[in-house]
C-alpha cells in the first residue's frame, strides 16, 4: 500500500513523494493523519538539518498531527480501529537516571517521532503505551495537534514562579512565546509582549489578550520603555526569551528587577556563549532558569487546556495548505508570514 509524504534529503531539500505505508511492529498502531501543523523545529531542520530528529536520510518529516487510527499492532491494547487520538512526538524510557529523578523531558533514552507531514504515520509502542492520547469527538483535530506544542509551554509555564500581579516581559513571540503570554496571562500577570512581526504583535493582543504590545523595531534598545511598564522602573518580575539567540540571553538581564527570574526558554545553536554581570546575576539575585521539552504530564495538561477552550489555538492557524506544499508553507513559516501553517494530507 502507497502514501503521499514529505520526504527529508538534505537542508532545503524537502520532497513529495509516494512511498511505502509503515508496516506495524507489536504494540504499535497506524494513524491516518488529518491534521499536521508547522513548528520552528521543522524550519530549524529544514534549513540546517537536525542531528537528533533525522538520523538518517531520506527520513520522515515534522512532528506536530492528530488523527484517526486505521490498524492495530498485534498485542496493542487501550486502543481500537476508529479512535480519535492526538500523539507526542516523544516518549520517556521510565527507567533512566533522569527518568527516576523526575526529569523525563531529559531521559537518555528518549524516543522520538517523526514524520508526521505525510497521509500515515506508525507510532511506536513507547508512545502508544505513554503519550497517544484519545480525544473527544467534539475536538476538531487541527485543534487537538496544538497538544505537543502548547505542551512545551505547560512545562515551561509551570516551573517559571509567577504570581499574580506579576508583570511578565515575553521577548520572542512566535507560537511559542505567544503561547506563554497566553498562560502567563491565565496565572493573573501583566504580559508585556515583544516582537517585530507585524502578524505576531496583532495576535498578541487577539489571541493572548496581552497589556502590552511593544514593537521591537521601533527602538534601537527597548530598556528604558520596557522597564517604564513595571512598578517604580524597578524591572520585570518574570522576563521569557522566546527567540534562541545569545545576544537576545543577555539582554534580559537588564529587563528584571532585583530577585527577579530570567528564563531561557529559546534554544540557541550549539557552541555558542553569553556573558552576565556576575555583580547583577550575584547582589540582585537575579535568577536563571532554561525549560526543555515536555513530559507526558504536561501532554495530557496541554490537550485538557485546549479541549476546555481556555487556550483558543485556532486563532494561531495562519493558512491551510495541502500536504504537498508542505515546503511553500515551511517557508512562509520561517519568513514570518504564517504563525502556523495547517497541513492537510
């Protein structure tokens, strides 16, 4: 049996292709994908390649879907033919050193998924055992593949301490860091929201009902405007870097307060530094603190926020495309001319 899907050879060099539907190992289940969303991991990949998710090439591509299952691999249990589920594009080993502490997002032995933008896609057992979800009827499944994404964010948002009445600065907003103003907003916070494009600024304000929306390109340094926002000048309680480049690290320590929290949450390109003002980062207390990836705790919190609409993800569905100009809307994506692109194969 054949299916359309997006193939990865090379950076920039994505294809459609008809190919082999993925045979089943035990414990496995087939899902006919209906919904796959453009993330900025896939851009990242398409751009440079991905040392993780593409081990070997041609090899499947993207990681955000939901879908229907269409078989069953012997021995598979808790699912049947016709379900409605949504799947993380990780699962944890249970068994590792970090798994053991409670840091699942950094288990040595993670399995990963990929290859979501095509009609089929095989999720393995791990998964299928630990982060395959089932999802009401009501659920419309390009909402429910919002769960890996907003699922980060859960994490995030959870070990970042904000309270409410706290003033939070979100530099970054992507889909992502519109996502954290959003969650930072439902905790009670002032959001301020940082960025330069138009679309994203806009959304902002529509989808995460922000306080602030300042333009970055308008100031050759945002300090004196950002800090004006807060109580007395004094900083930001809670400043998120959402972009993933060490200048950008650097320069939200002069955006909190005294005893206020820096989190890195934007993931920058290996090998590279920063510098800090040990006398700011050590009198001020300032503190830092860096989130990756999600468990399967914060999956199931991510799907349970979307299904009671308190995070309305569909106003972040920029255009819908079919499947085979998946490379069209990665593009768009990277330009800043789509927040998400919703692929359907």
């Amino acid at each position: 049996m054949k299916m359309k899907a997006i193939r990865y050879y090379a950076p920039k060099d994505i294809r459609f292709e008809e190919v082999n539907v993925p045979e089943l190992d035990e414990g496995e289940v087939l899902v006919k994908v209906k919904a796959a969303l453009t993330c900025g991991t896939d851009v990242k990949t398409y751009k440079r390649g991905h040392p993780v998710l593409i081990k070997k090439v041609p090899s499947g591509f993207g990681h955000e879907f939901s879908g229907e299952i269409v078989k069953l691999g012997e021995n598979t249990e808790g699912f049947k033919i016709g379900d409605r589920v949504v799947a993380a594009n990780s699962a944890p080993c249970g068994e590792c050193f970090f798994c053991k502490k409670g840091q699942e997002n950094l288990c040595e032995n993670l399995e990963l998924l990929n290859g979501a933008y095509a009609q089929y896609i095989a999720i393995p057992k791990r998964i299928v055992e630990k982060n395959l979800i089932k999802i009401p009827d009501s659920l419309p499944y390009k909402l429910a593949a919002f769960s890996e994404p907003l699922a980060n964010v859960c994490h995030g948002i959870d070990r970042t301490p904000i309270n409410k009445g706290d003033t939070v600065g979100v530099i970054g907003i992507g889909p992502i860091g519109l996502m954290f103003c959003a969650l930072a907003k439902l905790k009670g916070a002032k959001v301020i929201a940082m960025g330069r494009n138009p679309l994203k600024l806009r959304l902002a304000k529509e989808f995460a009902h922000v306080d602030e929306v300042i333009d970055l390109k308008k100031f050759s340094d945002p300090t004196d405007m950002i800090l004006s926002m807060t109580e007395d000048k004094r900083g930001l309680d809670v400043a998120i870097e959402c972009v993933g480049l060490p200048e950008i690290w650097e320069s939200m320590f002069k955006l909190v307060r005294r005893g206020g929290v820096v989190h890195l949450f934007g993931g920058c390109a290996s090998k590279t530094s920063i510098n800090i003002d040990t006398k700011r980062l050590h009198y001020d207390e300032v503190n830092i603190i860096s989130v990756f990836h999600h468990t399967p705790k914060y999956f199931r919190e991510a799907l349970k926020l979307i299904e009671e609409g308190k995070v309305d993800v569909e106003k972040l569905i920029t255009k819908t495309m079919p499947l085979k100009y998946a490379k069209k809307a990665i593009e768009m994506h990277a330009l800043g001319e789509a927040t998400k692109v919703l692929l359907e194969p």
